[in-house]
C-alpha cells in the first residue's frame, strides 16, 4: 500500500517544527519572523496560553455536542461576539470555512428576494466550492457550469455597478479589500455607491470579511472601518484564532425571510470552536488589543518603505507591498525568507502580502526593514 498527497501546493522549501509567538521554528535551529500568520489565521499568535486554556478545558468538559442540543460555549460565544458587532440585531449561522460561510450567505440572500442572479467583481475570490467558485475570478473554472447566473463586474467602477445592479439581481458580494487580487482597497466611495444600487434594486449586499474581520483592519469589521453596512457578512480564517471556522452573519430581519431549516452543518458550532472563537473575540475587544494592531501597522508601514518597495497598500495588518519594476514577489519573497523573514504573495507578481498575527508587536518591524535593506546587496 502507498499514500501520496496531492500536489495542490508548492511549499516553500523550509522545515518547520515549532512555532512560537510571531515566529517559526525551523528544523536546522533558525527561528522566522512569520509576517503571513497562516492566511490570516493566527489572530492571536503561535501557542498563545490563554486560548490552549481555554480550548483545553473545553475539551474536557464537553468535546463535541450534535447541534440538536444547546450548550454553554454557544451562549458564551454569542455574548463575546455580540460585542464587536456593528450597530444593529444580528443572527449568525456557525460552519466550518470560509467557503462554507459564502456557500450560505449566498443561499440565504437568493432565497429571500427569490432571484438568481449574482453580482461579483473581476479579481475577487471566495471560496472554492460551486457557488463560492461561482462568484470568484480565478485563472481555472472549478466546475463545468455555475448554479446561478453569475455577472462579473470591474472593482471599483461605480456606473458599471450602478448599470448591472437592478431587480433582477439577488445578490452583490465583495471583499472590502481584495486580499488575493494583492490587497487591493475601494475607490473613496465605491462601497457606498454599490450599497445604495442593492438599496435602490431590493439586492443584498454581502460582505466577505474571511480575512478582513476579527480585528484585521485595526477595528473588529472592515464594514465599521468603511462605515458601510452589509446586509450580511462572512468570515472564518481567524475567527477562532486556528480552528477551523466560518461565520454568516445576517440582519435579523432578513433572516424572518427564509426557511429556517435551509442551513445545516454537522461540525459548525462545535463546543471546542465555540469556545475558541469566544476567546479571541473577547481577545480583539479588550483594551489596548486594536490600538496596538494600528500602531504595529504604522510600524510595518514605515519598515516596508525600504529596499525595492516602492509603495503600501492596506490597512491595519493586511498590507500589500508594491516592488519596483523589475522584481518579481515570488523571488523577493524567497530571498526575505533566506534572511528570516516570512511574508506572502499574490495574484499580482509585483505585490507582496503581510498578514500576521494581530499580536506582533511594533518593534518587530525593524527586522523587516533590515532584511528589506539587505535586497539592495545583489543575490
């Protein structure tokens, strides 16, 4: 007998053993600054104390529970994540990913305003899975054919949006930054505009917050950071600081307009994840947590001006770094992490991520900096 796995990734060319804090631990000794944090996931660091508490009591406690009976974590969970809401009532329905999380909110807008036609913007993604696919701009088509009527729209471009959106439109779905398509912001006013088209049409307007929520931006939501409010919104990726997650979050109005037995999950809303999840939200609303995530973003800012960066794009600790002409990410990336340095690339060869952990602290930035200043000395 013989087990391979499937050649999906094309790993970087490093062993990694442990993982501490804001670092990784390599096989031969040398410890990395990890300024990609996992895709976003690791809110709250490598082996934060508090959270393997937290998930460590859980499990003892009470391990797994069918979602056919309540339990404790849930309610803890509700009351931690209330607090970082927007203004509003809010229901929220708990899965196991990003893709998941999309997949339903998708589902519950169609079925409340009864169409089947989808608004989406050329460089988003949202998951991989039918209709997640469906609304992402990915280089290979995922299945054959989409379960809806999907319509791609450029990012940014108000008339297109204002033309495209009307009532026979069910949905509109966005990340407010595109993080994949190399973090790439709103034009000032686009999100309100595309917000007042779904007003104006009856559409939903759905936010995909996988990887700009949970305190990303330097506030809990990017809709409190562009003061727009979605009709619903996803995220996962860090919400549980590491276990598996995803989030639909929708206006407890909406949610009076669909069958309430049109969702279901047999792992979402887990004790264990439940209690993961309470404890980072608790985490992101404690005093000083989001102020630090802004100044350790002011930090990186300035740190990431160095070398062959010629420009930042972002906010909070989701920024984009643009190269010269002439260099390409993967390569540059490569060559920080020869030098200690972990960052992440994109779709766009010239633009480098940063995702880390939101407890990196402001003096770690100088070792960016340095090895940034080290890429002027030719390879």
């Amino acid at each position: 007998m013989k087990l391979t796995e499937f050649r999906a990734y094309k790993r970087l060319s490093i062993s990694v053993v442990a993982a501490e804090g804001c670092e990784l631990v390599l096989a031969d000794g040398r410890r990395v600054l990890d300024l990609y944090g996992g895709h976003c996931v690791n809110t709250l660091g490598a082996g934060d104390e508090e959270l393997g508490l937290t998930i460590q009591r859980q499990w003892k406690r009470l391990s797994f529970a069918t979602n056919l009976l309540d339990h404790a974590p849930r309610r803890d969970f509700q009351n931690a994540f209330a607090a970082n809401l927007p203004a509003g009532e809010w229901q929220y329905f708990c899965t196991n990913s990003g893709a998941e999380a999309n997949e339903n909110a998708l589902k519950l807008a169609l079925a409340a305003t009864g169409r089947s036609k989808v608004v989406y913007f050329k460089g988003a993604f949202h998951g991989r899975t039918a209709a997640a696919a469906a609304v992402s701009d990915t280089k290979l088509a995922a299945f054959p054919s989409t379960p809806f009527t999907a319509v791609k729209l450029p990012w940014g471009d108000e008339l297109a949006a204002r033309a495209a959106i009307d009532a026979t439109v069910g949905a509109v779905i966005l990340e407010p930054i595109q993080s994949l398509a190399g973090v790439v912001e709103p034009p000032t006013g686009f999100l309100e505009s595309v917000r007042r088209a779904c007003d104006h049409a009856g559409a939903l307007l759905i936010f995909d917050e996988v990887q700009t929520g949970n305190g990303r931006l330097g506030v809990p939501w990017a809709s409190q950071h562009f003061g727009v409010i979605p009709d619903l919104f996803t995220t996962a990726k860090g919400a549980a600081a590491g276990l598996p997650i995803g989030l639909t979050v929708l206006k407890s109005e909406l949610a009076t307009r669909v069958p309430e037995s049109l969702l279901g999950s047999t792992f979402g809303g887990g004790p264990v994840v439940l209690a993961a999840a309470a404890e980072t939200a608790r985490r992101i609303a404690a005093p000083g947590f989001l102020e630090r995530v802004r100044a350790t973003s002011a930090a990186l800012k300035r740190a990431s001006m160095h070398g062959p960066v010629t420009g930042v794009r972002g906010a909070g600790l989701l920024l984009g770094l643009e190269l010269e002409q002439g260099h390409v990410a993967a390569t540059v990336r490569d060559r920080l992490l020869e030098r200690g340095v972990l960052v992440g690339t994109s779709d766009d060869p010239r633009i480098l991520r940063l995702s880390p952990s939101l407890t990196l602290e402001p003096h770690e930035a100088s070792r960016l900096e340095e090895a940034l200043d080290s890429l002027t000395v030719p390879a």
